[in-house]
C-alpha cells in the first residue's frame, strides 16, 4: 500500500479519537493492515485502545459484571449480530462474568469488552445484580 493511502486511514480517524475512539480505532485498523511495518499506525491504535477503555470503564463495563440477556430468545433471532457477537452471545449464561467470557474469547479483550458495550447501549443485555 502506499504511504498516502496510510496517511488517509490516519487523518480520517485522528478527528474521531474523542468522541467516537472506536470509529478512530477502525479506521486505523485499516491503516495498520495497509501497512503493517508502519510504526504511525501501530502508535495510533494503541492511543484509540486507550480512549476506548477508559470510555468502557466510565460506563461501567468491567470484568467482574456478570450479564444476563435483557431481551427475550425470541428476540435474538432476529437480530444481526456478527460472528464475534453471536459468539459472545452464545457464552452468556447469567452465572459467568465478563472476565470469564474474554479468556474463553478467541478475539482480543478490548473487542470482547466493545460488544458488550454495544450490548447494553442496545438493551441486549443487563448487569446481574450481586
């Protein structure tokens, strides 16, 4: 790949690192795959890693919650969820916390902890009370 389309995935991410950490970290996702010996990507990914956790701890997704499905069975059939969604659906058990799902996880933490985010936002899910 050519260094301009790098520095393209960089300069459209860089905007969203605040706001959006995980759109940043998509778009340099895909620069860092461009490119993978581009240490500009690589220094990128890991600032968007760091927006986009302390966003999952400031609304509360840590490990130790244990998550139960907020919706029906039913209800999930029709939904679209991704391969990597569906398999962390498939692991909730209302007895298993979220730390236990990510060391079963074949994907990084960080992803495992971003599905879960987007699964209480959409209502997929709720926390088990202790």
């Amino acid at each position: 790949a050519s260094t301009s389309e790098v520095e393209q995935f960089l300069a459209r991410g860089k905007p969203h690192l605040k706001e959006d950490p995980q759109k940043a970290y998509r778009m340099f996702k895909v620069a860092s795959d461009l490119d993978p010996s581009d240490g500009r990507a690589a220094e990128a990914i890991r600032q968007a890693e760091r927006e986009i956790k302390a966003a999952l701890e400031k609304d509360g997704i840590t490990g130790d919650k244990i998550p139960e499905l907020d919706i029906p069975v039913t209800k999930l059939t029709e939904l679209p969820f991704s391969p990597h969604e569906g398999f962390v659906l498939s692991r909730i058990n209302g007895s298993w916390d979220v730390k236990s799902i990510m060391k079963i996880s074949p994907m990084k933490e960080l992803e495992v902890l971003m599905i879960f985010q987007a699964f209480k936002k959409s209502g997929v899910i709720r926390w088990k009370k202790k």
